[in-house]
C-alpha cells in the first residue's frame, strides 16, 4: 500500500500523508496533470472522480464531482496557487454545488502535494493546512482518512499501467 502514514493535528490544523510509489516523481506527477488519470485516483473507489474542467497552472481551476453507489453526486474544486512540475503543486479545495459554485458551508483547505525521489522510486507528502480545528475536525468526521487512503492507494495501478 502506497500509504505509509497518516497524520492529523488540530494544534496546528493540518492533514499530512506520506505515500511512497514504485515510480519517478515525474510519473507520478502525471496522475495529477492528466485528468483522465486523476480521476481515476480523486476519491475512494466507491466514489469514482469525474474532472469537468482541469487546468493545472498557477491561476488555473480543476473542477470535478463524485459519484457514490446509490448515483448521487459531489462536487469539488482546485483553485490552483503554485506549480513546480513535477516536483510540487498548491491548491485550494472545497465542496461545491453541482454548478462548482464553492459551498461555504463545507471546510476548505490549502494543499502542497510535493514529490521526491526516492531510492528510484517516489516518497509523496500530502499536507492540507484546514482554517479552524472545526473544519479539520469535520472532515475527520466525514472519513478523509479512509477516503484519501484509498483513493492515493489507486495511484500504484495507474503508474505500473
């Protein structure tokens, strides 16, 4: 499993997961910049990612939504702040409504994704900074463990392909 820990700390409102790959980090950057391939590994197995828009440039936004097993629908977005390729890239996500109008309601979060190699392979650092110990704590209640796991474990199939 590509997901070696996974940390959470309200003191300091963050999320961070460390995953390693048996790939470049140029390879695995290319899960995130291809949207075919990044909606194959945004969300857990059993919520399938659809990206409708993807544009993965500072300035840019990835737009995207999820479906569950019963057909219904979540939507997210990625306003993009900064892009190393294949080295790291920062964004903003959050919930939306069906139009990707941003949902005010739902926590939003600051992400830096940031890829290294590794003894060939690549060790990859997920940490999301949340804006209040509340909305940290409200996607630890909605299952972001499990469903980042699972979803970032996808990414081994997509990379040995």
């Amino acid at each position: 499993m590509p997901v070696v820990d996974f940390q959470h700390n309200i003191d300091d409102l963050t999320l961070t997961i460390t995953a390693e790959f048996a790939a470049t980090p140029a390879r695995v950057w290319q899960v995130y910049a291809d949207p075919r391939q990044l909606e194959k590994v945004w969300g857990p197995p059993t919520y399938p990612a659809t990206v409708v828009d993807h544009d993965l440039r500072p300035g840019g936004r990835v737009n995207y939504y999820m479906t569950g097993p019963e057909g219904d629908k979540f939507a997210g977005y990625w306003l993009v702040n900064e892009v190393d390729e294949p080295n790291s890239f920062s964004f903003t996500d959050g919930f939306a409504d069906l139009d990707f109008n941003p949902n005010p309601d739902l926590p939003v979060s600051t992400n830096t994704f940031t890829f290294t190699e590794q003894d060939g392979g690549t060790r990859a650092t997920y940490v999301s900074w949340y804006q209040s110990a509340e909305a940290l704590q409200k996607v630890l209640d909605m299952g972001i463990q499990e469903g980042t796991t699972t979803a970032i474990n996808q990414i081994d199939a997509i990379v040995a392909s």
